[in-house]
C-alpha cells in the first residue's frame, strides 16, 4: 500500500472516530496536502471539501497526532477582504496559534517542526477540545497543530482559494 493509500485510510478512520460518515464519493475526494515538504506526515494535512463556491465553503480538515499545517493567511482577492473561517473541533484537541491579541502568548505551547521554527510566528494561541470553536478573520496569520491523539476539525467558511494562501516558510507549495 502506498503512502497516499495508507494517509488516505487513516483518514478515514479518523473521520469515523469523528462520528463523520462519507459517502462512496466523498471518500475518493478526500486530499492529502504535503504542501510540498519534505517531511509529510509531520508537516501536512488531511482534508475533504464538501463545497466551495464564491459564496461559502465546508471541508473536513484531519490531522494525525502531532501534524502541523504550515503557518499561513488569506490574503483579500476579487474586492474581497479575504476567507474568514470558522474552526470547531469534532474529535481529538487541536492548538491553533493566530496573530489575536485576545488570546494567550504562546510562549512554551506548540512544536514547530524541527528545522522549520523560524517561519511559525504567530504568538497566540487557542486549545480546541470537542464542541469548541474559533473564528479566524481574514488576512490573519495562523497555523495549527494536532495534540497527542490527532484531530479532526470541521472548517466553515468564506469562498476558499489556496492558489492565493500566502504561506510563511517559502518552501511551501500548497498546489504541489
């Protein structure tokens, strides 16, 4: 079995973990994001989109425990100000690290991956448990790791266009 096969399987039971059924074509869409780096599983992520119109957007966004999706933010594109979104976690805890003043220091919380610290900057941070949620605004610098477990995080938001994420660490290459 191949590395995006056993992801994808992984995936899947994650999602059952959840309490997430798919249907038979929701399972072939689901989308393993390397963004390009070299040390998937460690930085990466899991997702299934169910929608993604000019309007709104709904995905499934999985991690495996410890796995770090690269810092990033949604910059304003079309005259818009940029994809706001909602995070709420199903199952499993999820750190999200944002630019929100509101929020603790990060200061001792979260693991970057190894070699990489320099490109995570946001020094805020949120725990997600089960049934908690968090609203990102758009052009705001996050990223987000899974605790021991994994994660599984239910993402609700603005139109979704991940040509125009604007990634902190320049060798991210979110379509590749």
């Amino acid at each position: 079995m191949s590395t995006r096969q056993q992801a994808v399987e992984q995936t899947r039971y994650y999602l059952q973990k959840a309490a997430i059924l798919l249907n038979e074509t929701e399972q072939q869409q689901i989308e393993i994001a390397t963004f390009g780096l070299a040390d998937y599983p460690v930085s990466g992520l899991q997702l299934l989109t169910y929608i993604n119109t000019p309007r709104y957007c709904a995905k499934e966004l999985v991690l495996f425990p410890r796995q770090t999706c690269p810092e990033h933010l949604h910059p304003p594109f079309a005259g818009t100000p940029g994809k706001q979104e909602t995070f709420r976690c199903r199952w499993g805890e999820v750190w999200l690290f944002v630019d929100d003043e509101n929020l603790p220091s990060s200061a001792g919380v979260g693991q970057p991956p190894t070699g990489a610290e320099q490109w995570y900057t946001a020094r805020n941070y949120i725990l997600l448990r089960p049934g908690e949620q968090y609203t990102i605004a758009p052009n705001t610098r996050h990223w987000f790791q899974a605790g021991e477990q994994g994660a599984v995080v239910s993402e609700f938001s603005s139109q979704s266009r991940d040509d125009l994420d604007v990634f902190t660490d320049p060798r991210v290459n979110r379509m590749g």
